[in-house]
C-alpha cells in the first residue's frame, strides 16, 4: 500500500497551465495592496472560494492546530475572521492571542502566509457581523454545541430545528459568544510558483510603525 500510494502522489501534477508572473520590485510598499490585486486576481481566474484560509492555532497541549475559515475582511486594522469564543479556536486563542493564515491558490501557483498577534473586535462589531450571516448559519451557532460529541443525525436535525425556529421568532438574537478576531500581522509572505521550480517569495515585515520589504531564497 505504502509504494502503491507514493506512485500515486508522484504521479499527480503540479503548477498545471500557465502560471502568472510576480515582480517583487515592482510590489506595493503594504501587503494589503498586494492582497488585494492578487485576490482579484484569483478570482478572475475562477479560483473556488479564494477567500478561503487555513487558520493555524496553538492547541492547549502545545501542539499547532488548524482548519478552514473564510475572511470577512482585511485592512490597515487587520485581517479578519469571526468564530465562537467557546469553540477549540476560540479557546486557543484566549490562551495564546497568536495566529498564522494560509492562503492557496493552486490555478494561480500562489500562497499568502500571514502570522501575528490577534485582538478581538468590540462587542457590536461581533453582533454586526453575527446578524449579517444567514438564517441557517445563524441557527447553527446558536446551538453553542461546536466540537462536543453528537450522539447521532437525528439529535443534530431536531435541535438544528429548534435552533432555527427561534432564529426566525427572534431575528436580531445573538449568540453570546460571536467574535470578530483581527489577526494584526508582524509579517505577510507571498509566494509565486514556478514549474521549473524558480518559485518567488518576498515577505513584509512590520517594522516600526512601517512595512520592510525583503525577497526570500525559495
């Protein structure tokens, strides 16, 4: 099985179709800027969902943790993200305010990695954003039941039921625990692929109040 399995991952292409280039020197002087271009540019390119991230925790024991959320939003306050206070992220982060977010790419060839510390947005911003998702989603965080052991489907349906219910009774209810988080990055790096493997990466520090710009050996 193992030899069977790695001729399968050996087999599988990478860097497929044309790749875009990336001019480090001719980069904005803030990674946001850069952001944005290149997210327009995904999605130009029809890139499923490339608001999608992977946010990287440090979990209670010490070890990393991670999974997938979507950006609500990015700017000069930070890079923004919103969860349940109770859920294992929440928890994390209440315990280590410090986070990474991975952004990929693949039709593109590209990542973003963004890394700092993380703050939480006041109390109406969080219930701003909590109303502003849909009925279903509303629903559901309410349940306040996140990661705990579910016994079967048809407990999930009926309280999932209940749940929405008293979202369609109540329509400005929020859940208690609903938070914005802004990661506030010490360093952002981007990374163009290269199907000869000349990969580009240059990464943005914050350096005293400014953003040092600096190309990085792949």
């Amino acid at each position: 099985m193992g030899a069977e399995i790695r001729r399968l991952l050996r087999g599988i292409e990478v860097f497929a179709g044309e790749l875009p280039g990336f001019d480090p020197a001719a980069a904005p002087a803030e990674p946001v800027a850069l952001f944005t271009e290149w997210l327009g540019e995904a999605l130009r390119a029809g890139v499923p969902e490339p608001h999608a991230m992977t946010l990287s925790t440090t979990a209670g024991d010490g070890g990393p943790d991670a999974r997938v959320l979507i950006l609500k939003d990015v700017g000069a306050d930070g890079w923004w993200f919103a969860s349940d206070a109770g859920s294992a992220k929440g928890r994390d982060l209440a315990a280590r305010p410090f986070a990474a977010l991975t952004f990929h790419w693949p039709l593109l060839g590209r990542q973003v990695r963004v890394r700092g510390p993380v703050r939480t947005a006041e109390p109406e911003r969080s219930a701003a954003d909590f109303l502003a998702r849909g009925a279903g989603a509303r629903a559901e965080a309410l349940l306040g039941r996140q990661s705990q052991p579910l016994a079967d489907a048809a407990e999930r349906e009926a309280a999932v039921a209940a749940s929405r219910a008293r979202v369609d009774r109540e329509p400005g209810l929020v859940a208690p625990g609903w938070t914005l988080y802004a990661v506030q990055p010490s360093a952002v790096e981007f990374w163009q692929g290269d199907r000869d493997r000349r990969h580009t990466r240059l990464r943005y520090r914050a350096e005293g109040g400014s953003w040092h710009r600096q190309q990085l050996w792949p």
